[in-house]
C-alpha cells in the first residue's frame, strides 16, 4: 500500500471509530459532532483467524492469541507496531473498561487469554493497570467463567455490576429505559466491547450490539419480537455510544445452536477474532458465521428457525445509525 493510500486508510479508520467513540462525551469533540449521525463511508473490519492459536490439546496459546489480536489491531490501524494502535485509541489516563460476556461459563465466554492480550496492548500504550476494569453483568458470571474478583485499589480490577450496582437515574431511548450500570457511568472514559459469539434462543445470536444488554438492570423486559428494536435502542444511549473505542469479537471458540447456555455439541473451533469499530457491521459478520456452521450441521436458517436477528439491521436503520448492516459497503480484511 502507498503512503497515500495508507494515509487514507487510516483516516478512514479512525473516522469509523468516531461512530463509536466520538458520538457522546468524549471530551475533545465539539458538540456538533456529537450531535451528528454519523456513518462511515468506508467501515473496515479485520477478521483474523489462525489454528496455531490451540496447542494439540486444543487448549488455547496465550502467545499465540496475543500474535492474532498484534497482527489484527496493525490491519485495522494501518501502523507497524502494536503499540501504536493502542496509543492512538487510548490515552494514559484513560479508565478502561473491558465489557466482556461471561453469562454462560467457561464452555462458551470470553476467553482469559484474550482479556489478558488486551491488557498487554493498554499496557504497551501507557494505561496504568490500576485503570483497567474487566467487567460484566456479575461476580458469581466472571467466577464461573475463570476469572477472579479482585477491587484493590492498584491492580487491575474485575467486578459485576452487582459490585457497584446500577445508577439511580433511569435512562431512556425509544423503546427503553434502564439503570445503567455504574461500571459503565460513573468508572470508565473508555469501553472495549468484547463479545463471545454464540447463537441465543430468543434473538437469534449475541455478539457486539447484545453484549450491552449487561450493562442494563432490565434486560429481561427486552427479549420480545427478537429483541428489536430494543438492542438497537440500547445502544443508542449515549453513555455507551461515548466510551466504547473497540469492539474485539472473541470467535475463538463460537456456538451455531443452544445459546446462551454452553452447548458443547454446538460449539466449534472457529479460531478468530473480529476487529473493527462498526457493531453492526461486526455483528452482520458474526451472524454469517454462525449461518454457514448452521448450514454445515444441517441446522435450518435463523429465519427459518423464528429467530432471524433483526435488530441488527434495525441498529443500522435511518433511526439508528449506529453502522453499516449492507457487508457490501464494509471492508474487510481477512488475515
């Protein structure tokens, strides 16, 4: 790639980032901006994908995924070191949260040696680890998916919403309104999302757009008609929309049928991740993975199935804006 094009690329990188990141409170982005709707033009997506990332015994090689997220983060920011994408989407004094989904235990949730691969790269950027916060709906989901509650003051933190609890305020959008999570709130500058992909019984799959349904009190009011319009009018709020900076799929190990619980029959080796700032072009992604396995295994669509997630195009809509669900407008970069 020429510098030119390179140059362009990466504008346009961190242009689709402000779709996230820059469409509340960020500090350093004026009002206007703010207030603006914004779809990117050009919407990259690195999926990235290895079988080294498992040893013979199909465990996962912590160096291994630490290679996989180096090599996917340098795709998406067009830089040659690791750390020069983390800086550039991060600052020192940034409060990082996180947001992992660890609902239905180790079988299927985000996997410990990729939260610790983020934390490597926040590191590597200067993000103190007194500032970085794993994070998730509860402590009883973290201890059942192998993490450790820990809430010292000068070491990396893990806790559930139940640690802190939910803010007083109730905050609304279209359809919804919800407590939010204080985590989220009152704790955190800044949010990486990151999802486990798997299929879900009632909306048809959780992945990006879902995985804030644990930062709400009420998630269980908000399953009806597939969960459209409503996951798409969580995301709309915008102390989410503010703070998220990077959205990492975790589709190390995904699940095609059975969600949310841990379905092992169900679930495979799809060793990849899905890197990008768009959810909804990340979650459109997402749901034609989980679509070809279905095929594979002889399962019937999610259409098919009654659960056809529509709230993902919903999030995409002229009313959300929140992305691109047309996968012909978004670049993708397959490493």
């Amino acid at each position: 790639m020429n510098s030119i094009k390179r140059r362009d690329f990466l504008q346009a990188s961190l242009k689709a980032a402000a779709t996230l990141a820059f469409s509340g409170a960020a500090p350093h982005i004026s009002a206007q901006d703010r207030k603006a709707s914004f779809i990117p033009s050009e919407s990259p997506i690195v999926l990235a994908r290895n079988d080294l990332v498992r040893d013979r015994n199909n465990k996962l090689v912590s160096e291994q995924v630490q290679k996989l997220l180096d090599g996917a983060l340098q795709q998406l920011l067009q830089v040659d070191k690791t750390e020069q994408a983390w800086q550039r989407l991060f600052k020192k004094d940034d409060i990082v949260g996180i947001k992992i989904n660890c609902l239905a235990g180790k079988g299927i949730s985000t996997h410990s040696e990729l939260v610790d691969a983020i934390i490597s790269g926040l590191t590597s950027a200067g993000v103190s680890e007194r500032n970085i916060i794993i994070w998730d709906r509860a402590n009883r989901d973290l201890e059942k998916a192998g993490f450790q509650i820990k809430t010292g003051r000068n070491e990396i933190k893990c806790y559930g919403n139940d640690q802190f609890g939910y803010t007083a305020e109730i905050y609304e959008y279209g359809s919804i309104g919800s407590h939010l999570s204080k985590i989220l709130v009152h704790q955190c500058t800044a949010v990486i999302n990151v999802p486990i992909l798997k299929d879900h019984g009632i909306v048809g799959m959780t992945n990006a757009l879902k995985n804030f349904f644990g930062a709400i009190h009420n998630p269980n009011k908000y399953h009806d008609n597939r969960g459209d319009p409503y996951i798409a009018d969580v995301n709309m709020l915008p102390e989410i929309r503010s703070k998220v900076r990077l959205i990492i799929t975790d589709a190390l190990t995904a699940q095609c049928e059975g969600g949310p619980p841990s379905m092992p029959q169900w679930a495979w080796n799809y060793n990849g991740l899905v890197i990008g700032f768009d959810p909804v072009a990340i979650d459109m992604i997402g749901w034609d993975i989980i679509e070809q396995k279905r095929k594979e295994m002889g399962l019937p669509s999610l259409k098919q199935a009654g659960r056809e997630p529509s709230y993902i195009t919903t999030a995409g809509d002229a009313q959300h804006r929140l992305g691109l669900s047309d996968l012909k407008k978004v670049k993708i970069i397959r490493i």
